[in-house]
C-alpha cells in the first residue's frame, strides 16, 4: 500500500475525517469511524437484541389463567400451568427461561406482553424494518431509530465503538449519519494475521504525522487509529474470562453478548450494540418443549443470564430490550407449528428496570377481543423504546427518533440523573 499525506488529506477531507478510514486503509482492514470531539454519553449503554423469524411470545410467556381460551387453540404445543413458572398467578416463563427467574425477582428483569407493531403487515422483511425504523408502514425515512438517537444526542463521542452491531451487517436500526461498526468478531480486529502490513501501515502514519503531540486534526486523527489499533490488539474474545462464572452459549448470539460486555468491560466509549437471534419462523414442528423454539429460547435465556452475571458490577449503567417483528397466531396450525400473528412479548433487562413484574393491558384471547385470529396489542413497542431513551440514555428528542408518534410512558424504567 503506498501512503502518503496527499492521499491522507483527499480522504479525511473528502469524508470530513468521519470514516477516512474506509477509503484510505486497505480492505483487509476492519472499517473505523472517527469523529472530531470526544464528549462520553452520560447515559446507559443500549444492547438491543433482535429475534428475527417472529418469536411465539405466547409460548415464551405463557397466560395460563386463560385456561380453555389458550389450551383449547393449542393442544399440541402449549406449555402446561405444570410446566411453567409462575410469576404473577396469570403468567408464566416457559421452563427454558427458568435462569431469568431469578432476574426478574430481584427485579432487573421486566416483561411487556401484548406489545408490538401497530402496522398489520405479515411479512417478515417489511415487518423488519417498520420496527428498525421506528416508523410503521412508513419506508421513506431511510434511517433507523438508534441512529435518530445518535444523530440528536446532546453530546459526541468520537469513539469507533459508539455504535456496534454485531454480525457480517449492521442492522437498519443503526442507520443514520453517525457510521456505525460491523463487527463479526473481534478476531476481525487482529487483521487477519497480517501483523507484517499492520507494522507497515503504523510506520507510514508516525512518518507522515506527530503521532506523540499531535499538531493539527489530521495528526490527532493519526494519534487516534493507532489508539484504537493498540486497543484491539489487546482485545482477544478467545482469551477472555467472564466474570462470576459466566457461561454464554457457544453460539453465533453467545459470542455476540459476549463479545459487548468485553468491550464494556474495555471502556472503549460504546453507546449503542445490536446483535441478532434468527430462526424463530417455526410453522411446522414448533418444538415448544423439545425441539427448535425450546433450544432458541433455552440460547436467549442463557445468553442473557450469562451477560448480565458477567458484567453484575456494571448493570446499574446498561440496558438491554429484546424485540421481534411481530409474534404468532393464538390457534396452532396443521403441522405442530404457528404461523405469523400479530401480538408479542418483550423483555426489558438491567439495573435501571422497574422488573419483577408483567407490563401488560391484556385484550384476552376471546374471539371477539383476538385481531383476525391473533393476540391484539395494546402497547406500542415505541412507548418500550422512547421510554429507556429518554429515561436511560438521557435523550428527549423523542419526536425526532420516532415521529408522528405520541408516546405513552408504562412506568418501565427508573430515569436516571444527567450527569
């Protein structure tokens, strides 16, 4: 790679220094955003976690005192007031969610049942990215509800890891002018093993720049990738001990959670993280107890078991919301399975959650109180979000990061001071 101040000055003013480091560095290298001004967010750090394939809220979160409503529409598949755990004498966890339990006693762990969408679409793509938009039947916005957020947050934070999603894309949540972070692995961060063109690279940047004492933005630019550098380079997912004993699943969504509480841990300046758990579109064989909903139920639980034992010591400052483009319909179907509905459960977890208790207003699962079929909503999922911005991140521009809706606050999460 040849390099030289010319080609540095075309990039950083071409990109007004915000993501230079996409055209000026080779492409093995991981893509890195930098801002001018460094002002650390006074809020929580936000894991929001996807479930991609519309989770069957209904079996995760059971309202068993609807006895012959719910049983009597699922003869096959439902989860039996034996099975589950009690939390309030009408709902109950499904047994793989047993872990949260204890969460939820302690009260750092919320539900929000009947909750989604008010847009009415059954497609899993348009029903995405309503929800990533924050904008129900609305497309044309073209950005995402977390980068709104980033766009009007009162402060800036010049960290690369400001915003984080984890996986091979960013999800459209995060879109907005502030460049998020795709990160697949950490193990991404270590170039590859081309540490020969790394050392190249750094002595090209300390030749051209006062990398030490930095004269101009340029050279505080420099200054910050090799920061930034040495920071990865001792970052290693592979080498990392959890905390209190801590056991994430050995999967893509285990890795992912622990892959966020590494850097939490590493204070590397994160705001905002996504990462997704796919494979919830059980139509046929749902396997509520011993097949593909149980293992994806039994993997969100002890992910966020596991992260929330792991960084124990940090949780009064994080915040994590799990959602779903939408949830399944009351009756089960032909083929052991659910097929796409309407209402859903979210969970909200952390030390700002007012947990230990199920937010709901329930329609019922009567004919007459079901929309089409399915379970109606009653909560906007937006009141679930807008309440954690503005009461934990400590952003009040909630007409911005979700127009044309009026919110209404559930009581969910303890605010928080601005510091």
């Amino acid at each position: 790679m040849q390099l030289n101040r010319r080609s540095f000055l075309k990039s950083a003013g071409a990109l007004g220094i915000v993501g230079a480091s996409k055209s000026l560095f080779p492409g093995w290298m991981p893509n890195l955003a930098f801002a001018s001004e460094l002002n650390k967010a006074p809020g929580d750090v936000l894991v929001n976690i996807f479930l991609r394939g519309g989770m069957d809220g209904l079996s995760a979160v059971v309202p068993y005192f609807e006895a012959g409503l719910y049983y009597d529409k699922r003869p096959n598949i439902a989860v039996t007031e034996q099975q589950l755990t009690d939390l309030d004498g009408h709902f109950g966890l499904h047994p793989a969610m047993q872990a949260l339990k204890e969460l939820y006693d302690e009260g750092s762990f919320a539900i929000i049942h009947a909750t989604g969408s008010p847009d009415d679409s059954r497609s899993h793509f348009d029903a995405m990215q309503y929800m990533e938009y924050g904008t129900p039947g609305e497309k044309s916005i073209g950005t995402g509800w977390l980068g709104r957020h980033l766009k009007t947050a009162a402060w800036q934070n010049s960290s690369p890891f400001r915003a984080v999603g984890m996986g091979a894309m960013v999800a459209q949540s995060l879109r907005g002018p502030v460049t998020p972070l795709a990160l697949k692995s950490i193990a991404d961060f270590h170039f590859k093993g081309r540490e020969s063109e790394l050392a190249h690279l750094q002595r090209s940047l300390a030749g051209l720049y006062h990398t030490d004492a930095p004269l101009d933005p340029l050279g505080e630019q420099a200054k910050l990738v090799f920061e930034t550098v040495e920071l990865l380079q001792d970052l290693s997912a592979n080498s990392y001990e959890p905390s209190g004993g801590a056991s994430y699943p050995e999967t893509d969504f285990g890795m992912g959670l622990k892959q966020i509480a590494q850097l939490i841990k590493a204070d590397v300046g994160l705001e905002l993280a996504s990462v997704d758990l796919g494979g919830w579109d059980t139509h046929e064989g749902q396997g509520t107890l011993d097949g593909e909903f149980n293992t994806l139920l039994s993997e969100l639980s002890q992910g966020l078991y596991a992260f929330y034992t792991d960084l124990s010591d940090y949780m009064q400052n994080i915040s994590v919301v799990t959602m779903s483009e939408f949830g399944r319909r009351v009756e089960e179907n032909g083929s052991n399975g659910t097929d796409h509905g309407h209402g859903n459960v979210m969970f909200v977890m952390g030390g700002g959650v007012k947990g230990g208790q199920v937010f709901c207003d329930w329609p019922g699962l009567g004919q007459d109180a079901l929309d089409d079929g399915d379970l109606a909503i009653t909560t906007d999922y937006r009141d679930v979000l807008a309440e954690i911005v503005q009461g934990r991140l400590l952003n009040p521009a909630i007409a911005d990061i979700f127009p044309k809706h009026n919110v209404k606050p559930l009581g969910l999460i303890k605010p928080r001071a601005f510091l």
